[in-house]
C-alpha cells in the first residue's frame, strides 16, 4: 500500500496519478482525505492491528487479509457488498497497485485477519528487515517503489 508515505509526501501529487482506479468506485479525493493511512504505508512501518468486525468494517479502511498468497495481503476497502446469506464481500486495491487484483474482487468474511488502526513507529521494523533483506530476490530488496 505505498505512496510517498512519509510526513512531507504531497497527496495531491499522489491523487493525481491514482485518481482514475478511485473514480472507477465512486471514491472522490475529497473522500479519500477522510480515510486512515492517507500517507500510505511503507515497507518497515509498525502498525497496531485490530480484530475486525466485518459488519462493522467501511469504505477506506485498511484490512489485513488471507489471499491464498504467501503473506497476507494489507489494501483499502473500495467496495462492500453482501451475498445471498447476508455475508459481506469485500473489494480492495493497494494504494499503490496500478488497479486491482483478481484476488481483491471477493474477499469473504472468513478471510479478514484484521484492521490496521494506528502507525505510531514509521519504518521501526526496519530493525527486523534489515537481517532479511539480503535473502530476498533482488528486486524485492530496500524501500518500496511507486508503479
């Protein structure tokens, strides 16, 4: 979920080479200045995670889900829909991505871990990355890169 995610990023800059994907559901920049993690996250970031209440989960919050990846995947709620049993389906996108993944399109209850609600230790983790990094691929390694 990268974007410039830093105390001196400019996200009208950011909106402007996003704005389309966010078009695409509705969500206006005037919106998207209300939702949490406005700044985007960064590769290192501590984040507090909460359980998560599906019911009770809204457009612009930042989820922690399983998608039958390697790691779970952490993106902003874009769409919320429920099926025929009154389950909530969720739709995200990362921040960052150039639009949405298939596994973003369907995300049932079942695979919500959590909700990111506080970054109070921007790139803390590094700490811990730093050891992991040269075992990655090679471009995987350091900070993140905007698409």
């Amino acid at each position: 979920m990268y974007h410039d995610g830093n105390l001196f990023s400019n996200s009208n800059n950011w909106w402007e080479k996003h704005k389309e994907k966010y078009e695409t559901f509705d969500i206006t920049q005037e919106e998207f200045k209300k939702f949490p993690f406005t700044k985007g996250l960064n590769k290192g970031d501590v984040l507090f995670v909460m359980g998560a209440n599906p019911k009770k989960l809204k457009i612009g919050d930042v989820i922690i889900f399983e998608a039958g990846v390697q790691n779970p995947l952490i993106h902003r709620i874009v769409g919320i829909t429920e099926d025929s049993t009154g389950k909530r389906l969720f739709e995200t996108i990362g921040d960052n991505n150039n639009g949405q993944l298939r596994i973003e399109q369907r995300i049932q209850e079942n695979q919500i871990i959590g909700k990111a609600t506080l970054k109070p230790a921007p790139y803390l983790g590094w700490g811990k990355l730093i050891f992991f990094e040269p075992m990655r691929n090679p471009e995987s390694r350091g900070f993140c890169n905007e698409n």
